[in-house]
C-alpha cells in the first residue's frame, strides 16, 4: 500500500470514528455508493455549501437563486439528449464477473505508461543534479519519448472512439493494451456497450413510457426550463446567472472511492447567460474565479490543476476541469464549460415555447448563450477533508512529544467554531461557569459542551473534529472571570475575559475572512 492510499484509508476511517460519514443503511450491510452524513458531517456539508452560495449569489448582484424540483418532465430530459445520449461505456469480466467502465481501464492503463516515464525522469534528476533539464530530456530522452508518445496515442484513440460512439474501437484498446481485471488478473472481455446513467420511475399508477419519470441525473435542467421565468420575477438584464444547490442521481457502473463517485450526490451549478459571442470570454472569466475560490481556503496552488476536454459533450464548445489532488491522484472537482445554447434551443424546439431574451440595448431577441460552473458537493467535502487531515507530533504535558490528528479546517468551515471545557467536572462551581457561558456562545455560532475524560483528551478530540477554539474554565476563571482560548493550529493558549470570547471567535470565524 502507498502513502496516498493509507491517507486515504485513515480519511474514511476518520470519517466514521469521528461522526462525519457513515454508510447507508449500514445495519442492513450497507447500500453500494450510497452515504449518510453524521452530526458533524451535516454541519461541515452546509458550510460548504454557504460558502458556494454566498460567494456565488450574495455578492454578485447579477447572479440569483433557485430551488427545481427533482421531478421533472420526461420530455426536459429527451430535449437535453440524455434519454439518447447519456452513457457511459460498460464491459463485463467474464471470468471475475465484474462490471467496469470501458473508459476508465484505458485511463488508468495510459496513467501506468505515462507513470513510466515519469520514472525514468526522477531517476535522471536524481542523476544529474541541478543541471538537470526536464523540458529538453522529455523531448529528447528516446525511452521517455516513446513512453508519451504511445501514451498520447491511446488517448487520441479512446477520445475519438467516445466521440463516435464507436464501442468496437473501445474493446480493440483493451485487447491491444492486454488489460487485465484488476481483481482477477483475466483478459476475458465481454463487448463493450452503452449503458444509460439515468434511474427511472412510474408516475402513480401508469405503467409504460407514458408514465416514466427520471431522476435527475443533473441540476441544470431546472434552471434552464425557468430561465425565462426567473428573467422576468428579478428583471434581470444579460449578463446575468442563476444558482442552484441540489440532489442528483447517476446509476454509475462503478462507484468507488468513497463519496468520489456516488449514486446519489449533491451539486452547486450556476448558469451563466451571456449575449452570443461573448461566451469565450466570460468562460475565461469563470475559469479564473473559481480557481480563486478555492485557493481562499488556503489550498496550495499546486494541489490546484486545470484539464481542458479532449472529448467534448454534445453541447458544449469549450470545456474544463478544475481537477484537486486527492490522495488517489489529480481528480475533477468542478467544470467550467460554456454550453452554447443547445439547452435553450432545444427546450424551445421540443416544447413549441419560445426561449428568447428581447435586448432592449440592441433591440434584438436571441436564445442565450450559458456558461456553466458545476462542482459536486460531495467530492468538495472530500477534497477539504483530504486538505485538512494532518498526523503530527506536539508538545505533551510531560515536556515530551504527542502524536495527534488534527482537521485543520478553515475556521469558517469548522463544524464546531468553539468548544467550551471546564478543567474538572467534579467541581459543581467550574461546571456552572462553563455551561453559563456556553449557553451565551449558542446563540451565535454552534459550539459544543464537554467535560469527559482528562483535559489533554478532550484537546485531543476536539483537533480530530476540526474545532479551532476550546475555551477552558479553571479556578482563575472564578477569581477574575478570565478563560484560556486555545487555537487548534498554534496550540497557543491566550487568556481573555469572558465578555470578550464571543467577539474574538466570532472574528476569527467569519465569513469575511474567506470571501
């Protein structure tokens, strides 16, 4: 096992110990791909998800909200071409009797080569020391040559491959790459073919075509069939975007690590409505401010990568990735694309109801461009998870060392901003003064109340649940009505008077020191 994938191991592990994420229906053995959020993982989610939305829609005036319902019309869904078009490549082992994406083995086939030359060139930096010329050795080195090359030319196969649908070519890649299943080691293949992501339901009593409805596989097609009605209720004028945070369901062929990829999930889009011809420019616009978004919390840039499309989907001429370094590697995290109009143009076409937007400055009525910033909920709880959790050695009581794990969440995203400790709990006078002041810190932010186990402890958890600030009550505190803070982080202890601890955390955990 490697470093990254026993980080990551812990990471889920830590996820149930502390209350973050549990599996579904775990007493029945568990629902494949399929979570629950726990008391501090709730809390943790809908942080994230304030930060999103007032980023997103409190401060930009020309960006509004929306709540779609997840049940829509079927017809919403043949107009957006997912009925037709909405699959992924499925192929059966026929030995191990498992089911995997076609794509994916030939992405991570490609990431073994492209491993390879990787190597060879740690190995010549290593060899020739600061004189080391990366750029020229890749493009010289006859071995790291061929390695990128044939890795290129595997991409460029699969790429067109998906674009024409071409199911043969997919299975050819696997036959000529010899993969193998990844569990069983057996190149018995089934034929590769499409399998559509979309769940399905009856409509009351209706059995039939007639009667399915789909859950949502996307959040976007809420927004556009109310485009003209949100255009109207907030008289907005183009350019303008309209937000939405909500539940999705892929019936994904392989759902795997963790809440990565899950069947149901929660995403945060916002469509962005722009005049024809301008769309390239405010796709370079969106680009740059969402990568700012996420380096606000702290984020190095280097765990931070953009990944242009190669295969693009069906309605967009620009896209691409926001990918993080997850401890499985660089994975999507958000998509920036410019969608063109196909959404609008097709909702007007299948629905007979004119989408246009009449510009008074121009005196013209057209079908807007979109673009489109869509980032799953989910996977930005686990990229800031991934980010936070740290094992490290500090200072015990002893004049020693201690390991502990700490959360070092971005204060305004902590689940608990401060929890409140009395030194002792059997001292009734410690106990009173401690729960008088949590009751006064409740009011304004969600802290916690503990007075189990030795103070070193309850430090010790309180670092595991991300809680930057522990208030402790000793005998001083009823002398002279002054605590300790103690900073997750510093570990630095700071005495304070108790009618000042609600403004310095409230300071420290505020929003405006992430937006």
């Amino acid at each position: 096992m490697t470093q990254h994938e026993d980080i990551f191991k812990k990471i889920v592990s830590h996820c149930k110990e502390y209350g973050f994420i549990y599996a579904s229906s775990e007493i029945y053995d568990g629902l494949s791909a399929v979570y629950d959020y726990g008391p501090y993982g709730v809390e943790l989610k809908n942080n994230i998800k304030s930060y999103w939305w007032k980023a997103m829609v409190q401060l930009n005036e020309n960006i509004v909200g929306l709540d779609s319902a997840i049940f829509m019309h079927p017809k919403i869904w043949k107009a957006s071409g997912h009925v037709d078009a909405f699959n992924d490549p499925l192929v059966d082992n026929k030995d191990s009797k498992k089911r995997y994406r076609a794509d994916t083995l030939i992405e991570d086939a490609i990431a073994k080569i492209e491993a390879k030359a990787e190597k060879e060139i740690q190995k010549a930096k290593a060899r020739f020391g600061e004189s080391f010329d990366e750029d020229l050795y890749r493009t010289t080195n006859p071995r790291v040559v061929e390695y990128l090359s044939k890795a290129r030319e595997i991409n460029e196969r699969m790429n067109s491959s998906l674009t024409n649908s071409n199911m043969e070519e997919l299975k050819q890649i696997i036959i000529d790459l010899e993969i193998a299943d990844p569990d069983s080691g057996s190149r018995n293949w089934t034929e590769v073919r499409q399998f559509n992501l979309m769940f399905n339901t009856q409509l009351g009593n209706i059995s039939g075509e007639e009667g399915k409805l789909y859950l949502r596989p996307e959040t976007a097609q809420g927004i556009f069939v109310n485009f003209l009605n949100v255009q109207k209720t907030t008289r907005q004028k183009i350019p303008f975007g309209i937000a939405q945070i909500g539940k999705a369901f892929r019936n994904e062929i392989v759902a795997r690590q963790f809440i990565f990829r899950m069947r149901e999930f929660e995403q945060m889009e916002m469509q962005f409505f722009v005049k024809p011809g301008t769309e390239l420019d405010w796709y370079e616009y969106w680009k740059e401010k969402r990568k700012k978004w996420h380096l606000a919390l702290g984020t190095p840039e280097s765990k931070i990568n953009f990944h242009n499309h190669e295969n693009l989907a069906h309605y967009a001429n620009a896209a691409v990735d926001i990918q993080y370094e997850f401890p499985f590697g660089f994975k999507e995290l958000e998509g920036i694309h410019s969608r063109t109009n196909f959404d609008l143009k097709s909702h007007q076409e299948l629905s007979g109801k004119k989408m246009q937007y009449f510009d008074a400055e121009d005196n013209d009525s057209y079908i807007p461009y979109v673009v489109e910033t869509s980032i799953g909920c989910d996977r930005m709880f686990l990229a800031v998870l991934s980010e936070a959790y740290c094992e490290e050695f500090v200072p015990d009581a002893e004049g020693g060392e201690a390991q502990r794990i700490v959360l070092k969440l971005h204060p305004a995203l902590a689940p608990i901003k401060c929890a409140v400790l009395p030194l002792l709990k059997n001292k009734p006078e410690l106990v009173e003064k401690a729960k008088q002041i949590m009751s006064e810190l409740t009011s304004t932010f969600y802290c916690v109340y503990d007075d189990k186990d030795a103070i070193g402890r309850r430090y010790r958890r309180q670092d595991a649940l991300g809680t930057p600030y522990c208030i402790t009550i000793d005998f001083e505190s009823l002398e002279n009505n002054s605590v300790t803070i103690r900073d997750r982080d510093t570990l630095a202890q700071e005495r304070v008077n108790i009618k000042d601890i609600e403004g310095i955390i409230q300071n420290k955990v505020s929003w405006k020191n992430l937006l």
